[in-house]
C-alpha cells in the first residue's frame, strides 16, 4: 500500500456560532460549521462562484482557547485531515461518514477582498468570498474505477482511495488505520483515469464537496467526496512504471475544473447544515 498523505484546507466563514461541548473524559470538542464560495469554469466558459459548506471538528486546550475568537461570520483558517468512520445503525445497515479534523485554526481578517468579502444563503448565514477548499491524498484504489456519461455526453469517473495512516498510540504503540475517500474526476480527466484498477496508487488533488440523496426508505443521506482536479499515478519502485498497470501521469487539472454545474451541485436547502 502506498504511504498515505490526508491534507485539508479551508478558509470559510464561521456559518453559526461554535458550541464548545465534553466528552465524559474530560475532552472539549469544538465544531466549526464553515461557507465558502468556489470560482468554477462552467461548460460555457464563464466563471461561477459554487457554495461550499463543511464542518470540521477540533479537541483538546485548542478547542477551549478558540471558542471565545469566534462567532458567526469571523473568518478562519482550518488545516486538517479527513477522518473516516463508520458504525452500524439501529437497523443493521452499515454507515460511514467523512469529517475534517482540526489540527491547526487561525483567526483570519478579510483580507484585500475587493467589494463584499462574503455572501448571504438562503438561511441568512455569511459564507467567504475567494474561499480556499483543498484536499490533498495518496492511497490505493479500492475498486476498479468507473467511467460513466451523463445525459448531456460529460465523461465522469468515480473511485475509491484507502488512505493509509500510521500513529503511534498513547502507549508508545505503533498503530494503522484506514481512511476510503470517494473521489469523482470530470471530462478529459475522466477519460483518463477509466482505465484505473484497484491497487493503483494514486495522488489526487480537488475540492470537498457534499452529496446528498433519498434512499430507499425515504431518508435523505449525505455524503461528502473529493470532486478531483488533478490525478498522479504512483509508482511503487524504481523503474517499474506506474502503480503496477499505468506507466504516465495524468496532468489535466484545467480540463477537470470545467464542472456542469446544474448536474453537480446540490442546493443550499439539501446540505446537512
């Protein structure tokens, strides 16, 4: 397996005010609710501003000496990790989440926007204008990719990466464990990365972003994935081409960033929070 590597960045606007809560240990946890906007080259070439909305989470005296810095509408700084994790609902079936860990937030001011440094939503929340939505991973597919079209002709290819972490333990043991992110490339991108198969390593670089959808009980489900803008195929040694199948990176991030923007992205009205 390759050696993982789980980065998020994000610069938003605090959507609600935090709420500073402890575990029964003692562990103050502080959720961050944040908005942002994206600048996407649509199919017509013109420039759009997508919203984002992420929570992510972060522990300890970090918590406790940031509640009193922030409110709704103070912009922040998040470097993080995507945490994964699953459990089993009351009904059997088998859940999983993604989450952003906190490990460093920074107070931000808005900087030299020019004109209005954010937008308001339908629920009156203020999300950052020119927000940064980054997310950086390395790991090993797992499952073969699959290339669809949709109904306008746009090439689409979806995946899955386990990323691989190592950590050491409060007692000094070396431990492992295991982060599968989704992750959806576009277009020429797409078309380049179908023929993926599981184990192939790979670098992908792209953007949070939020599902959601009705299952078959009726209940609305979440999700969150990496829309991909750049893919790098990894290889597991000197000279053995690429991640045992593929021998070339694929380097077509301008191509991927151009997003049907209508079949994409959920309303504001179907996010989680």
């Amino acid at each position: 397996m390759a050696r993982g590597l789980n980065k998020v960045y994000l610069a938003g606007t605090l959507t609600q005010p935090p709420e500073l809560r402890y575990t029964p240990s003692g562990l103050a946890i502080l959720e961050l609710n944040l908005g942002g906007n994206d600048h996407v080259i649509g199919d017509d070439a013109r420039l759009r501003e997508l919203a984002w909305y992420h929570r992510a989470t972060i522990f300890g005296n970090a918590a406790e000496a940031l509640v009193n810095r922030v409110e709704a509408g103070t912009p922040v700084f998040v470097e993080g990790r995507i945490d994964y994790r699953s459990w089993e609902s009351q009904e059997g079936q088998r859940r999983s989440t993604l989450d952003v860990r906190a490990l460093r937030v920074d107070v931000l001011s808005f900087g030299p926007r020019q004109g209005e440094a954010t937008v308001t939503d339908t629920r009156g929340q203020h999300r950052l204008r020119n927000a940064l939505n980054e997310t950086l991973i390395v790991g090993n597919l797992t499952r073969d990719a699959e290339l669809r079209y949709t109904p306008s002709g746009s090439a689409v290819t979806r995946f899955s990466v386990a990323v691989n972490e190592r950590y050491r333990d409060r007692s000094g043991s070396d431990q492992e464990r295991t982060h599968y992110v989704d992750v959806n490339v576009w277009r020429d991108l797409a078309e380049a990365t179908g023929e993926l198969v599981k184990g192939d390593a790979v670098f992908v670089q792209g953007r949070l972003v939020n599902d959601s959808w009705t299952d078959k009980e009726g209940n609305r489900r979440y999700t969150t994935r990496i829309e991909g803008s750049r893919v790098e195929y990894l290889t597991r040694g000197p000279g053995t081409g690429g991640a045992g199948t593929h021998p070339e990176p694929v380097r077509r991030g301008a191509q991927a960033s151009q997003l049907d923007i209508d079949e994409e992205f959920p309303p504001e009205e179907d996010l989680p929070f």
